[in-house]
C-alpha cells in the first residue's frame, strides 16, 4: 500500500530570503490574476478556454516579451499555478461536485505560497531543504520525536503570518497490507455539547478554540476599526488580529488530531454520520421578502458547530484508519436521535430535551447522545467487512481513560 504524508516545518530565513520568498508568491499571483483575466475574456467571446499545457506555453511567452522579471522565481511554481488554476476551473464545472467558480487573490488577503515539484533535495540530517534559484533553507525540526519517512514527492513554501513554513509530501510503500490490531467497531455521534459520543460510553469534551478567545478577538476587532487604515498602527493592529486567529485554527487542529489519532489507534472501524456541515451551517436570515426565523438561535448554533471541526476530525480519522488497516463507515443521519436501540420504534417525540432520551414505546431511557452513537453503529455494522470480529456495542465497557486524557487535553490547550 501506498501511503503519502506531510511534513510541515518552520523556516529559519534571513530578510534576504525572506524577501525573495514574497517576490516569488506574488509572481505566482500575478500569474494567477493574469491567467484567470484571460480565461473569463474567452469564455465572454465564446471562444474555448485553455488547458494548463496551453496556458504554461503564455507564460512562456509572457517572460520572454512581456514580462522579463518572471524569469526570476522557479519556473515550476509559476506552472503549478496554472495547473490549479486549471483543476478549479475543472471543479467549478464539474456537476458531481460543483465548487465557486476561481476569483483574483489580492495581496495581504489570499494565502502566499508556491509548489516546486522537482528539482529540491531534502537533507533529513541537517534539517534543511534545497530549492531551485533559493539555495539551502533550514528548517526547524521535531526529528526526535517524528519518525521521518518516504522519499519527497513535492514541496509547497507558505506564508503564516510573519513566518514561512514548509511543507514536504513524502510517498512510502507499506509492506504487507496492514491490519489493525483491534478488529472492533464504533459509532461516534458528533455535536456541539459533547465534541463526540462514542458507543461505548465515552465522551470526548469539546475544546471550543474560538469561543474561548471570542471576547478578546472582538476587543481586538474593535480597535482595529477605530485605526486609520492601512497606517502604521493600523497594520500592526491587523496583526494581532491574525494572531488570534491562528491561534484558535492551532488549537482546534491540534486537538481534532489528538481525537482521530487516539480513536483510529482504538478501533479498527469508526461508523460516523455523513453530515453536510455546510448545509447545517447555512445562515437562516432568509431575504427581504421572506425574513428568516430564530435568527440570532441559529447563528448562534451556526458559529458552535464551525467551531467544533467536525469535518477535519473526520478526514484525519479518515487517513489514519487507512494507515492502520480500518475503515471509516458514513451512514445516513436521518432519525439517529430519534430511534430506540431497545425496540426499534422511531419517533420524535423519544427525544423531548437535548440530553435525554425516553422511549414512548418502551420506556428505555439513557443519554440521547448515547442512543445516537448506538443507532449509528447499527447501521453501520451491515457495511463492515468481517461482522462476526466486531464486538456489540452494548457490551463493551466505557474507556474512561481516554476520555480523561481527552479532557485533559482540553484543559491544557486552554488560553
């Protein structure tokens, strides 16, 4: 099997180099800009628009008689460009998954950064990354406690605040096939109050990265409106604002890896509903002629569950099992919360409050973030491939363990 893996590191640059950095991330979002002028000018005429082996042949023209300071950055980055911007002009037609249609980067507002395929060395034992037309970049490095591995497939230099990072994409082989030690299955039921319910009984807290810095961000907003813009102050005011909020994306990311990495390590199959978080995230402020209901509830439950990451947690639990030999399982949402795990009957009058569940049938009543948990993996286990290895949920008895190392991890994030 054929697994690929990142690396991310912080850069230890000069001005020097930092300079040419930016000069080669806004070269290639000159390109951009220009490339994508181009293309909505053709489909405006009716003409067809062109592939990226067409558009890398403009560039190629564009340094040699229009624009000769394009010859400074790697060339390469300058066709990775044009390839992406043919791949979202690829997915804004593509019926199966339609994305928004590619609009302009503006400097200060899109993300600074550029890939080179080929052409770089990575030298593992003394941290630093060669790339074409920059020379040898050091980097800082975990290597004690990461276990790097796979040779390097591409290389992609971003810009985080006032720090550049690189990032690495190696490929290795894994043989044989793995298998995961533990053939068991869960349902996990996602929400707001409890990050996740699992049905074994365990409860993963939730760390609510932005609410905890929410106050201090709107300070912060606040007396970045009262600055002048774009002065001194203004900018140095800005800056604190993206602190902030890189600090809120850390922490979510850092624990949602925590999560998918002690649940993936658990289970070799993790049952989870198939949410389309950005329908439940939708706004309900409707329009002029048909004002929405419960606005302010809505956008309240709108900005919980964006900050819970639920669909990062889920393609890292994706990976991860795939890495160890298991499998994510996406079953249907609909009715979870709603269904008895005793009787079976379905009803929504069953779940009367947010956190109890009573069966109007039956009687049965336990946690609802539990019976969901337990319904998913109901309807997951048909999918699983070897049903007789899987244990019942029921049975098995709460991980208190790693739900207190969950908490803790909460804890020890909080700013």
């Amino acid at each position: 099997m054929i697994v690929n893996k990142a690396y991310k590191f912080r850069l230890k640059l000069g001005s020097r180099q930092e300079h040419q950095l930016s000069q080669y991330a806004g070269s290639c979002r000159f390109i951009w800009n220009k490339l994508l002028g181009m293309q909505k000018d053709r489909m405006q005429w009716g003409e067809w628009t062109l592939n990226d082996d067409q558009m890398c042949e403009v560039i190629t023209a564009w340094k040699a008689y229009r624009y000769p300071w394009l010859t400074k950055p790697p060339s390469q980055a300058l066709q990775q460009t044009a390839r992406d911007l043919h791949k979202a002009m690829e997915n804004a037609f593509d019926a199966k998954r339609p994305q928004a249609f590619p609009a302009f980067k503006k400097k200060g507002r899109s993300t600074d950064s550029f890939r080179v395929p080929q052409g770089f060395k990575w030298d593992k034992e003394n941290t630093r990354v060669f790339i074409p037309k920059l020379g040898w970049l050091q980097y800082f490095s975990h290597s004690d406690r990461q276990k790097l591995m796979g040779e390097p497939g591409q290389v992609t230099i971003s810009r985080e605040g006032p720090h550049w990072n690189v990032s690495i994409q190696a490929e290795f082989e894994v043989e044989p096939e793995p298998v995961h030690p533990n053939r068991t299955a869960i349902g996990i039921d996602m929400g707001v109050i409890n990050f996740a319910c699992l049905s074994d009984g365990t409860v993963l807290e939730p760390l609510n990265s932005f609410k905890r810095q929410e106050k201090r961000l709107a300070t912060e907003q606040r007396n970045l409106s009262r600055k002048c813009k774009f002065s001194s102050n203004w900018r140095k005011q800005a800056t604190r604002v993206s602190g902030i909020n890189r600090t809120i994306g850390r922490c979510r990311h850092d624990y949602t890896n925590k999560a998918s990495t002690t649940v993936s390590h658990n289970h070799a199959y993790l049952v989870m509903e198939d949410l389309k978080i950005v329908n439940m995230a939708a706004s309900a402020a409707g329009t002029a002629e048909e004002p929405g209901r419960n606005v302010a509830a809505k956008s309240g439950l709108n900005k919980a569950i964006l900050d819970q990451g639920w669909g990062d947690f889920r393609r890292k639990a994706t990976y991860k099992e795939k890495w160890r030999g298991g499998q994510v399982i996406l079953v249907p949402p609909h009715g979870t919360s709603q269904e008895c795990p005793e009787c079976g009957h379905r009803d929504p009058g069953n779940r009367k409050s947010r956190d109890i569940f009573c069966c109007l049938s039956c009687g049965y009543t336990a946690p609802a973030d539990l019976v969901g948990s337990i319904i998913i993996l109901r309807r997951g286990t048909p999918h699983l491939p070897v049903e007789g290895e899987v244990m019942n949920p029921r049975k098995q008895e709460p991980n208190r363990h790693e739900a207190a190392t969950l908490c803790l991890g909460a804890g020890i994030l909080g700013l």
